[in-house]
C-alpha cells in the first residue's frame, strides 16, 4: 500500500477525516510546536513579507506564520479539498491567511512572487520532491528562503527492548504513510541541485516518554494497516493498540524520531544583458 499522503485525492472520505483528526493533534503537541518556531524563527523575513506554505495540510504551520512579525500575508496550498476546507474553516480571523487547492508541484502562482516558502513535512511523502523543489524555486523571489522540515522516518522507533513487538507497527506506519524515510538526509542535495544556496542542516529530537501521544496514532494506524493486509487478526491488533496504552497508563512509554531543519537562499538575480556601447 503506497503512502496516503502520495495519493491524498484518491483516498476515501473517512480515511481523510481521520488525517484531519491526526494532522490538528500534532499540532496541538506544545513539543512538536517548540520544533517548529525553532526553525522558523532561523528565516529572515523581509518587511511586509509574502508567505507561501506547500501542502499546508489542514493549516497548521499556515496559522502560526499569518501570526508571525513581519509577515503581510500567507498562502498555503494542498491538493486535498477536504484538507482547504478545513484549513479554511480553522482560519477565520486571519485576514492575512488564504487557502487554495493545488498541487505544489504544478502551482498556478507568478513567478518570483514570494519571499519565503515553507515545506513543512511534506517532501517525505512526494514522489517527485524535484518538481516541487523546482516550483519553490521559481515562485521565490531571488534572495528568498525556502524552509524544509521533516521527519527522518528511518529513526522512529517505539521499542523498549529487542523483538519489541510494537516495533511490527511502526514499520507498518513507515511503509503506508511516508513515500521516502530517508529523504531528511538527502535535502542538502537536493536543495543544491534546485538552484539554492543551502545553509547547515538542524536536528530536532522528539521524545515521548513517559506517557504516549501523537506517535500512539502510529501504533493504530500500523496495526490497522497489518489487520487490513492479513499479516494479523483482529485479536493480535486489539492487543497491539492495547499493549501501547498500557504502556502509556503504567508511564512505561517510549516513542523517538529525529527531526530535521534546513534553509535555502534563492541567489540573487544577476545582470545578464551586455554593455551598452
């Protein structure tokens, strides 16, 4: 099963509602909200600046950024309707803040019209991160950021000990929700390969000990994907997701996954057009 982020138009309704669901606990997360002013708080934004979020999802990062000094007006985009509607509907009050459905890596926005564009883990489930990175560098304004941030799914684990069972679901949630674990560690290549100037990278650790939160919908969402594919029944599934909770009441709960930052500058516009004799 392919990653639903990767086909987020296809999926069914319900399937997005629970996405939805999900997408707002994150964010509700104050350690996963320190992660993301860390890095967003490392862009120089000019004065007055216009602000592009790609794959806002429900608008997370979108609502921070229409708050954030400096910044005139964001615009965050998604392929998913129900995704915008959503984003639409928790923004009311932001007047700076607007939403549109599409895809980032065909966008319908002028060239060079941004200051800086956010991608906020949303590379990890493009299959053509190039595209997109190619779309970023040419709606950015020369000298403007792009901010990446995204997971190094490779790294996450709930395991307290060898053969940890509940470790069979985290590789399930791996396998069917993220298109590329690894890409975090290939952003500086990447980047460099668009056409940007690319600052140091930044790591940013997430533990969750000794209670569960987000990551608990990691196990559930594992275990109903190993359930669906016939790999478990529906007793060794409930076991799972009950094993995890227990864990959580008796403070007994380890999650970890290693974040990662990393800015890119568009060079400056260079005088192409030869001397006037």
């Amino acid at each position: 099963m392919p990653d639903v982020y990767a086909q987020i138009t296809e999926i069914d309704p319900q399937t997005q509602e629970r996405l939805i669901d999900v997408l707002e606990m994150r964010a509700s997360d104050l350690q996963q909200r320190r992660m993301w002013e860390a890095y967003l708080s490392q862009i120089e934004f000019p004065p007055a600046a216009q602000v592009l979020e790609i794959g806002c999802g429900t608008g997370t990062v979108s609502r921070i950024l229409a708050q954030w000094p400096g910044v005139a007006r964001v615009l965050g985009v998604d392929p998913s309707s129900a995704f915008i509607t959503k984003a639409r509907s928790l923004a009311q009050g932001l007047d700076n803040l607007s939403f549109e459905q599409s895809d980032g890596r065909s966008l319908t926005l002028n060239d060079e019209s941004f200051d800086v564009v956010i991608s906020h883990q949303v590379l990890s489930h493009v299959p053509q991160p190039e595209q997109l990175l190619a779309e970023v560098f040419r709606v950015l304004r020369p000298t403007g950021w792009l901010a990446v941030f995204d997971g190094d799914y490779a790294t996450a684990t709930v395991a307290t000990t060898v053969g940890d069972p509940l470790e069979a679901c985290v590789h399930a949630f791996r396998t069917n929700f993220v298109h590329d674990p690894w890409i975090v560690r290939r952003l500086p290549q990447l980047l460099q390969a668009a056409g940007f100037d690319v600052q140091p990278m930044r790591s940013h650790g997430y533990i969750e000990a000794p209670e569960a939160g987000y990551m608990l919908t990691w196990i559930d969402r594992g275990a109903d994907v190993l359930l669906q594919a016939g790999h478990i029944g529906p007793e060794t599934a409930a076991a799972l997701k009950a094993e995890a909770r227990q864990r959580s009441t008796a403070r007994a709960w380890f999650g970890h996954i290693a974040f990662a930052s990393i800015l890119g500058c568009k060079p400056a516009a260079t005088n192409t057009e030869l001397p006037r004799l």
